[in-house]
C-alpha cells in the first residue's frame, strides 16, 4: 500500500483570510490521521501565506504520525527544520508570486548547495527528499548528493487535458520512477492529484508515498477532511489493485 502524507497549508490559508484562529491545520489533520493518513506534509513558505512558524511545532507535537516538512533551500528553513526535527525534509523551489509550487528543484546547478544542507540534516537523522520534475538527469544528480528519496513532481499531468499528451507525461512519470528506484532512491510523487488522476499515479508499482493537499482541503468543505482521506484511499487503492494485476 502507498503511504499517504495529506498535506494541510489550506487549512492555514482559509484562516489566514481572516487572521484568526479557524480553521486550526493541526485539528485538520488529526482529523486525516483519524481517517487513516500515514503522515503530515506542511509547507512553511519564506512570505507566510498560510503555515506559520507557530503551526508547525504544534503539529509536530499533536500529530502521532510523521511530519514532512516542505521548505526552501535557504539558511532560515535549515535552522528551523533543525529545530523542530522533523521526520522528513523536502526541498522545493520556491519563488515569492507563484500560486503553489510551479516546477521541481534544479538539483543538477544546486548541486553543492543542496548537498550541504543534506549534511547539515544527517547527524539529525531526518529524511531528505527533494522534489522534482520526471527527468532522468535530475535523478542522477539527487543521487549524487545523497537524498533519501525523490518526489516526482506531477503537476504538469495533472494539469493536460489531451489525452495523448497526459499519456505521454504519465510515461515520463512511469520512467522517472523506474530509474529513480534503481539508484536506489525511495520515489514518491504529487502537486494537483484528485480521486480522478491519482489512480494511474498509484498503479505505478515503484510509488511508496503520496502528498496530497488542495483537492482534500477543497473537498472537506463539501463532505469533510475524514470523509475526503477516505475517499481518496479508496482511489489510491484502485490504483494499487491496478499494480498487481499488470505485475
Ligand atoms: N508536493 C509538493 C512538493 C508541493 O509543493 C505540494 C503543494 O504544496 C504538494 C505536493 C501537494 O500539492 P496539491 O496541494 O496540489 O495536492
């Protein structure tokens, strides 16, 4: 079974549209755990949009699942994930007008930087992951540096619409995870997936981990958070049941 990590910056960001105290991110996602989440991904991103500072030691102390820590590559988030400890960094690309994370890590031009933050996290026994975009040369160079794992970062495929073009990109995202597996690199992947296009992402058979985040928000204001982490552990299953029949 994948492990799903459901990811609550949204939560965060209905409340930051009032500056007050609801809705609580950490009570969303005991809420997902409650549903059967294996983890917790925040974002902290450098402006504060949504996760704040304070929102992250909360959820690390009140969650019995492990916390993926999302962040940038920059002096101010090593310090903190140093912290706060959590199970899991993962480095993405961050630039200050994006909507959501557009695009994954150039590790191969960050390769000295990335790789000194990696060592800085070692002795700290927390996960490394960094986020990128199905491209084989990518892989290699977060192999290089050392990373624990990498998320394929399957935006694009969620975004096409013609359906070649979806299959095509699914391909890509078949391939990247078949090469990342034999470097020996944990694969998980995510950004845009829904109950819909999830199920050919979790029928690829080297996929442990998934984070999932605006389609469960959305989601939960219609039926709420444990219904949404239900619902879409039943669609990672299809996809999961689609794995063994191909094997
Ligand atoms: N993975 C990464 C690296 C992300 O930046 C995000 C968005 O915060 C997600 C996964 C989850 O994407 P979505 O909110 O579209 O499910």
């Amino acid at each position: 079974m994948i492990r799903l990590f459901v990811n609550v910056d949204h939560v965060a960001t209905l409340r930051e549209a009032r500056k007050t105290v609801e809705p609580d991110p950490l009570k969303a996602a005991r809420l997902a755990e409650q549903a059967g989440a294996d983890g917790i991904t925040v974002h902290l991103r450098e402006d504060r949009r949504h996760i704040q500072d304070q929102d992250v030691h909360r959820i690390q102390q009140g969650i019995r699942t492990p916390l993926n820590l999302e962040m940038a590559a920059v002096e101010e988030m090593v310090q903190l994930a140093i912290n706060v400890k959590p199970y899991q960094v993962s480095l993405v690309p961050e630039k200050r007008q994006e909507i959501t994370t557009e695009g994954g890590l150039d590790v191969i031009s960050k390769k000295q930087s990335l790789g000194q933050i990696r060592q800085r996290l070692a002795p700290f026994h927390i996960r490394f992951s960094l986020f990128v975009d199905p491209d084989l040369e990518q892989l290699d160079a977060a192999k290089e540096i050392g990373a624990d794992s990498i998320e394929i970062n399957t935006g694009l495929y969620t975004e096409l619409t013609d359906p070649e073009q979806v299959e095509r990109e699914l391909k890509k995202i078949q391939a990247a995870a078949r090469h990342a597996k034999g470097l020996g690199l944990r694969v998980f992947a995510g950004h845009g997936l829904n109950n819909e296009n999830v199920v050919s992402i979790a029928a690829i058979p080297e996929i442990e981990e998934l984070n999932i985040g605006h389609n469960l928000v959305a989601r939960s204001v219609y039926c709420g958070m444990e219904q949404a982490v239900r619902d879409m552990i039943r669609c990672i299953e299809k996809g999961v049941a689609q794995r063994t029949v191909s094997a």
